[in-house]
C-alpha cells in the first residue's frame, strides 16, 4: 500500500542508483538497468502504480494560466500540466524535499521527463545598477567561499557537501524581461558532478524563482523549451518590476548578492539546505526516468 510518496521515491533513488537534486542535474546517464526496465515492468508494482494514482489526483491544469499565487500567471503550453500550491508542496515532499511554504507552482510536460518549480521569496525591489557590471570571476569567487560556510551546515546533518567547480552558464541578466539566469556546476563529496540551472524573474516586491530540473544530457533541448515556457510567464500589472514605487521595500542586495546571496549560504541560514540532502542528490535523474516509465505509456493511451 502506499503510505508515504517520500519513502516510495527514496525507495526509487535507491533502487536505480541515479544521481541529482531537485535543484541539480546529474551529469551521467542513468544505468543501463534502470533505463532498459520495460514501462510494464515499472508499473507492475503496486507502490509505482499507487504513486501514479498519487500523482493523477494532484490538481492538474492543462489549458488556459496557472496562476502563482496572487502575484503572477503562467500560460499552460499544450502538452504542459501545471499544478498550483498544494500540488506543487506535495511534490516536493514526495521527492523528499523540506517545504518552506513558497511554493507556488509545478509545471512539466505530461510525461514528466521534466520539470520546472517557481517560488516567490519576499525580499523586496532588487535593485539592476549592476546589470553592466556583472563580473563572473568575482562571483564564482564568492560562491566558493559561501560554498565552505553552507558545507558546515551540510556536515552538521549528515549530508554531502559540495564544491563549485564553475559555470556551466554565467549569469546574464535580461533588463527588458528583467530575467537573471545561471547555470553553475557542482561536485558532491562522493564525485558526483550536478548542474544547479535557476532563473530569478525580478518582481516589484520580490523575485520569483524558478528552478529548471532535467537529465543533463537533456540540457540541449530541454533549456530552449523551459526558457520558450517562461515567456508565457508575467508578473500581475500591479506586482510588475516597472510598477515600482517610492516608499516600497527595497531588497538589501543587488544583482550579484542575489545570485551569491541567493545561493547556497542563504540556503544554508534559511534552512532551505535540506533540499540538497544526500539521498536526494542521487535522485532526480531516477525519478525522470521513472516519471518517463509511469506516464509515458498512458500519455501515448490517451492521444
């Protein structure tokens, strides 16, 4: 029976083998074993199958805008199902995630092979003065060093800790969308390699942000769907970067403090560290695989 979607996914992670997180892609494929196990095999067990009952009844959209919260919509590409809040919280804690209750949304094409989740953080109107001054060294430099502090917070709960090895995409910042996007790489302390991919979408009173999780090798096809998927998204007039005005709450850090502040030492004193506890770092790619396994037979039932 189906108790608890964490325990069954856990179960997934261990029994493929796999490796990443929810907030990281791993860069070797998943093992033979797990790729060639037939769809009828996968869904023959009767916790897989209850885990896709699990996730059917979650509160899909297929059509029209997924709203996030009061804050923002985002137009549902056919294909696409998207879930709100409380789907989104109950897939996260499915994969063996902490929440922390900004979760707004869930989005992914109906096999699963990929996904996407968007969260609000609160922190004001970050300032762009700095959008022509974006020194990648001079960051990657930082995170290193924040990466040493959030790796005592790791050690101190029994999880892997990592090492900034570089970027896999250095930051660039759109000032017509107000987009700032970054891909760095990272290595586990078992040598596992993963790729953090995120997207801040600065807001009038925050920044949404969303987190891109896909096989690696999947990068070249996946990241020009994901960044076509997020011009369908938009911020409420009133919530928009241009509706800024005077006496708002100003964020205390700019373009480079929110990819440095935004990272892993801000994780680590916020709590949200958890999310890359070691059991999940050798997770995603599994769960890609066995989301592809799940839904794929039933998607091509139903075209």
């Amino acid at each position: 029976m189906f108790s608890s979607p964490r325990v069954l996914l856990c179960g997934v992670v261990l029994f493929l083998s796999a490796g990443s997180s929810i907030h990281a892609q791993q860069t070797d494929a998943a093992p033979p074993a797990a790729s060639a196990a037939p769809a009828d095999q996968a869904t023959a067990n009767p916790e897989v199958e209850a885990f896709r009952k699990f996730v059917d009844n979650l509160n899909w959209k297929t059509e029209g805008a997924g709203g996030l919260g009061s804050i923002a919509d985002l137009q549902i590409p056919s294909g696409y199902r998207f879930t709100g809040p409380d789907g989104t919280t109950q897939l996260m804690e499915a994969y063996g995630n902490l929440t922390n209750g900004n979760e707004l949304g869930y989005i992914s094409p109906t096999d699963m092979s990929w996904f996407a989740v968007f969260e609000f953080s609160n922190v004001g109107y970050v300032k762009d003065d700095e959008k022509d001054k974006l020194d990648p060294d001079a960051i990657l430099e930082q995170m290193k060093e924040g990466q040493k502090a959030a790796n005592e917070e790791l050690s101190k709960h029994g999880m892997s800790t990592l090492t900034v090895l570089g970027w896999q995409t250095p930051p660039f910042y759109n000032p017509q969308t107000n987009n700032l996007e970054w891909a760095i790489r990272l290595q586990t302390s078992d040598g596992d390699q993963v790729v953090n991919y995120k997207t801040k979408l600065l807001g009038r009173r925050g920044v949404m942000d969303v987190v891109l999780v896909c096989d690696e090798q999947q990068m070249p096809v996946v990241v020009p769907e994901y960044q076509k998927l997020l011009q369908g998204f938009a911020f409420k007039k009133e919530e928009s970067y241009a509706a800024f005005t005077k006496g708002d709450k100003v964020a205390e850090y700019g373009l480079t403090g929110l990819i440095v502040g935004g990272g892993l030492l801000v994780a680590a004193k916020s709590g949200l560290l958890a999310k890359l506890w070691k059991p999940i770092l050798v997770g995603i790619i599994a769960v890609g695989a066995f989301f592809k396994r799940i839904f794929v037979g039933k998607t091509k039932e139903t075209i």
